[in-house]
C-alpha cells in the first residue's frame, strides 16, 4: 500500500515532469476516459490529496488518480524504455516534448471538472477566489496545528485553497515571515491571510504577475535591497529576503 509519502513523491515527480508545459501525448486507456483527449492543454499543477493525485489542465480539468494498493506512475525520458509493467497494465500516458508520465494498475483514473475535486477528494478550505471566501475560518484552519511551520500551512489546501508554492513565497513575503517559522509562533498570523487574499486578488485583475521575492534569487528586494535567497525544498524553488522575513532558514 503506497503510504501518503510515496504519494507525495509520486506527485512532485508528475509535478517536476508535467507542470507548465504543454501536453503533446494523452491516452487514457479506461473504457470511460477512452476518447478524451488532452493534448494541447498545459498542465498547471499535479497535488497530492491524502491519498489521490490531482493532475490540474487548462480549461478546468482534472485528472483524478489514486495509487490503492499497488498501483504507480513512473516517468521517462523521450528514449527511455517503460519498465513499470506489461502494456496491458498501462492506464494513462501523460506526455509533453521532454517527459512522459506513465500509469500503471491505477485502480481509479478519472477526469473530472476541477470544480468538484472536492467531491472525490475531501474537503477543501475556504476558497480564497471563491464566493465562500471566509478569512475568520482560514486563519483558524491555519492555526490548528500551531507546530506546523507557515510553508507547510499555507500549502495545506484544507486550510485555506488556492495557494501554491509561488504565492506561499509571496505571502511569506508580505507578512514578514520565513516560511520555516512554526505558524503558532507568528505574532499577527492574520497578515498571512490579509496577505493571501491581496495577492491573490491582484493576480487575478493584472495579465503579468508582479512578484517581490518569487523568480528573484540574488536580485535586490524591492523593499531593502538585500539580495533575495534561493533553496530548494521538495522540488520546489523557495525565495525569501534574509532581512525583511524573519524567521528559521534551511
Ligand atoms: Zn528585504
């Protein structure tokens, strides 16, 4: 039984291969999904739910898939040979010009309209875009577990949805807080959800996304001038200002 980690790792690997590209290759191989065609559609992100892997594509899509007991996707290079299992136990080939991600034994693979994840998956926070938008319940989701560090919590879309790891940056960012810091230990947590909303709310209006620490390693904030710091945390680039954030770093 793949536990949530392997999902985890599972998922960051669909993510690191598939993300912000578009797809060139898509063959659902379940009776349902056979004639649905992918191709043409940037993935926008792949996250892990508990145990079910959301693989998000433009247009409002989702491709649900859930590993059970020994289901897995493994990924290749355009040359590489599939070693996952025999051809009849693929269920989904996901590919783009560099990567292509392959399913095998998923005893569940369906596409859904992201909209209604929640319906397959459990419940999401409160929808920072959405129409139940509800800050008083999204900073008490966040503080919930006071140990968690703010990275963690803010990524956690059963707190509060719709925050991915370069809005985690950013919001990190206007509230002055590494996002190593334990989220119990934030003296005015509730900038993390005011910062979230603003954010959020700004993208949404502006075609270019105007980002203060976020793809800016080694440039100079644009609050200090310090040079922003750059790590890397499950996949994932992290950015902050070592001077305007405080807080733990790696
Ligand atoms: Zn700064």
């Amino acid at each position: 039984m793949p536990e949530g980690d392997t999902v985890l790792q599972t998922a960051q690997r669909l993510h690191t291969a598939l993300a912000g590209r578009l797809l060139t290759r898509s063959d659902l191989r379940v009776p349902r999904f056979a004639t649905a065609d992918l191709t043409g559609r940037t993935v926008l992100d792949v996250t892990p739910r508990g145990k079910h892997i959301l693989t998000r594509v433009e247009g409002g899509l989702t491709l649900h898939s859930h590993l059970r007991m020994d289901g897995a996707w493994r990924v290749y290079g355009p040359d590489e040979r599939w070693r996952g299992g025999p051809g009849h136990q693929i269920r989904a080939v996901l590919g783009n010009a560099e990567r292509v991600a392959v399913g095998y034994r998923l005893p569940v693979l369906e596409l859904l309209q992201t909209a209604d994840e929640e319906s397959v998956v459990g419940h999401l926070g409160p929808d920072i875009l959405g129409p139940d938008w509800d800050p008083d319940t999204a900073l008490r989701n966040l503080l919930a577990d006071p140990a968690r560090t703010v990275g963690e919590a803010l990524l956690d879309q059963r707190n509060l949805a719709g925050i991915g790891n370069v809005f985690r940056c950013e919001t990190c960012f206007l509230a002055r807080t590494t996002p190593w810091l334990p989220i119990g230990d934030l003296p005015a947590p509730q900038q993390l959800v005011t910062a979230a909303k603003k954010l959020l709310e700004a993208n949404r209006a502006r075609s270019r996304r105007h980002l203060y620490v976020y793809g800016r390693g080694g440039l100079p904030c644009r609050r200090c001038g310090t040079p922003i710091s750059k790590t890397t945390e499950d996949d994932r680039p992290v950015y902050w200002c070592p001077r305007c954030q405080l807080g733990p770093v790696p």
